[in-house]
C-alpha cells in the first residue's frame, strides 16, 4: 500500500524513530517535542542524549537554561541522524508556546 502511495505523494515519516524510516524510507520526516521524547527512550539515542548534555553544559551554568539547550541540541541530533537515511528534508517543530508568537518562533528556527 506504501508504494501505491509513493505513485502518488510524497511519503513523509512523522517520527524521530530511526528504524522506523529506515524500514518504511520516506522521502521527509518531520519530529516534535512529543516524538523527539519518544525517541530519547530508545537505547540507541544514548549517545545523542550524552553530546547534548555535554553541549549544554559548555553553554551555560544556569539549569534551566542547561535543560532548554539539552532539548534544542537533541532535537537537532536526532535530526542530522535521520538526514542520513531520507533523501529529503527533515522539519523540527519549535516548542508549541511559541505558536502565536512569529518572531520568537523564527528566532527558535534560526538558532536550530
């Protein structure tokens, strides 16, 4: 059924799950928070989940702070990780409190 759908669309994977679009090879995937969560469950991202804390620590001495880049760097990483088995394009979503606000969402891409 997949491939009756690639004859007309473009497949897009909606997870952080490597295996997953290595199993289904969509031509995008897209994450978010709630995935990239999900994602960070799974033994094999240990590694992504220590390089971001290490990131984060060299960024800032605040917790907080600490924790945010934590999830930015994460995101990321699990991203750059899934560009290496879609030919397309991967879409982070930012964090959803910045929904009404273009600007600060802009911003959160930028840095991204």
């Amino acid at each position: 059924k997949l491939e009756q759908l690639r004859k007309l669309t473009t497949v897009v994977a909606d997870t952080g799950e490597i295996d997953a679009i290595k199993k289904y090879q969509p031509e995008d995937a897209t994450t978010n928070p709630s995935l990239i969560l999900k994602a960070a469950q799974i033994a094999e991202y240990a590694p992504l989940i220590d390089a971001s804390i290490e990131y984060a620590k060299a960024q800032s001495n605040d917790k907080a702070q600490q924790v945010q880049d934590t999830c930015d760097m994460l995101a990321v990483n699990i991203g750059k990780e899934i560009l290496k088995t879609i030919p397309g394009r991967i879409s982070t979503e930012v964090d959803a409190r910045l929904s009404y606000d273009m600007e600060g969402s802009v911003a959160k891409a930028r840095q991204l």
